[in-house]
C-alpha cells in the first residue's frame, strides 16, 4: 500500500520525549522539535494492527520468545545487507546501548581503555565511563565536511590497555557511511592491535548513498571478534517498546554475552516489543522502502536549503541515518550559547553539538524524520534566526 508520510502524527501531550520536552519544560510558545532520534511518523499499518490484535487477548502475563523473532530479524539483515547471520547465533536485548555496555563489562576489565571516534554518540563515553573503563577518544579528520577515520591519531594514543574500538556505522552524528575499504582498514588496525569491535548498525536501514556493509563479514578476524548491535525501533519508529539485537558469530563469544544478557535482565522482551517486531520484520518491508525515499528526499531539500540560503552553515550531505551535522561556527553566534539561543530566539530545538564531543561546540545535529511541512518550518525559523545574527 501507499504511506502518506506527509500526515502530521500528532504526540504533543503523550510524553513523547521529543515533544514533551519543548511543549512542558520551556516556558518559550511554538518550538519546533528537529533533536532526538526518533520520527514523528506513524507506523506501518501492520504494526498497528498486530499489537491491537495481541490487545484484544486482556491478559498480558509471561510471554515465550521462541526462535520465530530472531528468525525473522536474521532474514530481514540477511535479505537486505547479506548478513549471514544466523538465527541461533542472534539474541534479542532491550536496547543497543545495553547491549554495549553490556560487552563493555564482558570483554575488558575495569581501568581498560576504549577507543571512541569522535564526534561520537555521548552514551558510547557514559557507558564507557559508568562501567569503570575508561574513554580514548581520537577526533576523527574532516575535510569539507566530510569525515573519516584518523588512524595516525589512533596509533598515537593506543596502548595495551586499549581492549575494545566503538564503531558505529552508519556514524550519528556525521552521516558517514564507511566504505568497505575503509571497514578493511578498521578490521586491520583491531587485529594489530587485538581489540574487540562493537559495532553499532542501529541505522543501517538508513543508507542513501552507497551501500552497507556489515564489518562483521569483512574477514576471519572481524567475524570472530565483533559484536554486532541491530535494532527495528530505529528503523520502524518503535523506540519507546524497547527491544533491539545481538549478532555474534563466534560461539565461545556468544555464549558468554548470553549469559551476561539473561544476568543483567536486558533479555527480557516484553510481549509488545516481540509482535511489533516480527510485523516489522516480516510484513512492513514496502513501509521501509518508502519512507526511506521520503527521507532522502528531506534530505536533499534540507541539502538544496543550507546551499542556497544558509551557506554560512556548513553542511555535508549525509550518506546516511537521518540527521544533517552542522557546523554553525561562522554565523555569528557565541559557541557555548549556540543551542539555546535556536531554541530561545530561533525556536527551533536540535542535538547540541558538544553532546558529541567537547571539540563540537558550534554544532548542531538536525533530525530529517518529519513531515516535510515541519522540517520546512524549523529551517525557515533556522534561517531568520542566523540571517539576524549576520553583520
């Protein structure tokens, strides 16, 4: 069927975190939300009808997760990304970010280092920091806007204590997707160095340019040493049902995150998470598709917006997830008062640039996962906020 992704989905009022933020903590009318990470569209119709069906049975007790979910998940990533992942060799967990601390906590030992490029996802260094390791961080190159990976930085400030190396790919917040030469490159520098990977693909769903490829299947080294982080709710608009998962094709690995998962309590589902998942997986493929052709056409709008009208905003086009990473360092705004001055003057809210990375100030993250006509209000409120500010 055809999605509409132009309908607005109302969520003011229904402690959406996007929302509830700017309509019942500032005292400032009109704030247009372009920040967190998830879409402010609705879901696939298969989604909805599956949990109303699961509703219609009032008695929501202790639920089976049988081999059927990550069956299905193993085929979606298989299907799309030739994965080769097996469903025995996949578990579910409540959440990337715990999955990650969880291998943090697994396969290094208090005092170790992880290596973090940056700009980077600030809960990498908070979990990083509150499991007792501690963060390298190694600012990745940029040229033009464009981002990789600074090995000669990395080589520098590795040393025995350096156990584990973050990647998260496609990169929030710079859109990057990293090629497979460049995932060669990775894997290498990990088997020199004998590091673990956590791979982060939470975005993999959201690639416009290129294509991509999982850094598990890259060589020997990278399939017995990472520990892949998949989830739908990125994808799919279902953050708030919390369920994600876990790819590892080494067995010994396996078995021992296994463990450490059911220990913790992030294997355990809840039965709204399973069916909306498996509707995800198996029946909302064509919801997918469109809404990643009406993402990348957001983005090419935002693209044709900041070159055209705001070219004191430097802007890369993203290859992929769904944010635009701005440098906003030469529009006249003081650095350390860059957020809060688009949501108090601008109103319009995005992801500060220093929960990045301290090196980020006077950057932005924008979020493209609206209907157009609100994307298109938050920049035309970007623009006259900026224009103001020029001398």
């Amino acid at each position: 069927m055809k999605y509409n992704f132009d309908q607005v989905t109302d969520r003011s009022h229904t402690d959406a975190t996007k929302w509830y933020v700017v309509q019942e903590t500032l005292d400032i009318p009109d704030v247009t939300p372009l920040w967190i990470a998830d879409m402010d569209f609705a879901v696939s119709d298969p989604i909805q009808a599956a949990l109303k069906k699961r509703m219609e049975c009032p008695a929501y007790g202790y639920t089976e997760r049988g081999p059927i979910y990550t069956q299905v998940m193993a085929d979606w990533f298989n299907r799309r990304y030739q994965y080769g992942a097996d469903p025995e060799m996949m578990m579910m967990s409540t959440g990337v970010m715990y999955s990650v601390s969880a291998a943090i906590r697994l396969f290094s030992q208090e005092g170790d280092k992880i290596l973090i490029p940056t700009p980077a996802y600030e809960p990498f260094v908070d979990k990083t920091l509150s499991n007792r390791r501690v963060p390298t961080l190694c600012p990745m190159h940029e040229e033009d806007g464009y981002y990789t990976l600074d090995f000669e930085d990395m080589e520098k400030k590795i040393d025995e204590q350096t156990k584990i190396f973050i990647l998260c790919n496609p990169q929030n917040p710079t859109g990057r997707v990293y090629t497979k030469t460049e995932l060669e490159q990775i894997a290498a520098f990990c088997e020199k160095h004998q590091l673990k990977i956590i791979a982060d693909e939470i975005h993999a769903d959201f690639v416009f340019d290129g294509q991509f490829t999982p850094i598990i299947n890259i060589n020997d080294y990278t399939r017995q040493n990472t520990i892949a982080c998949v989830s739908c709710t990125k994808s799919f608009n279902l953050a708030g049902l919390k369920i994600s998962g876990v790819i590892i094709k080494n067995p010994e690995l396996f078995q021992a995150f296994k463990a450490e998962a059911v220990n913790v309590g992030i294997a355990s589902i809840n039965i709204f998470a399973l069916e909306a998942m498996k509707a995800a997986y198996q029946f909302s493929e064509d919801w997918m598709d469109q809404l990643l052709e009406y993402i990348k056409a957001n983005r090419d709008y935002a693209d044709e917006f900041f070159r055209t009208r705001l070219p004191m905003i430097k802007t890369r086009k993203p290859e992929g997830t769904y944010f635009f990473w701005l440098d906003m360092r030469d529009c006249g705004i003081e650095w350390e008062k860059l957020n809060q001055t688009c949501i108090e003057e601008g109103h319009v809210y995005l992801s500060e640039g220093k929960f990045f990375g301290e090196d980020y100030l006077g950057f932005e993250r924008l979020n493209l996962a609206s209907p157009r006509a609100q994307l298109q209000t938050g920049l035309e409120k970007l623009e006259k906020m900026v224009l103001a500010h020029q001398k």
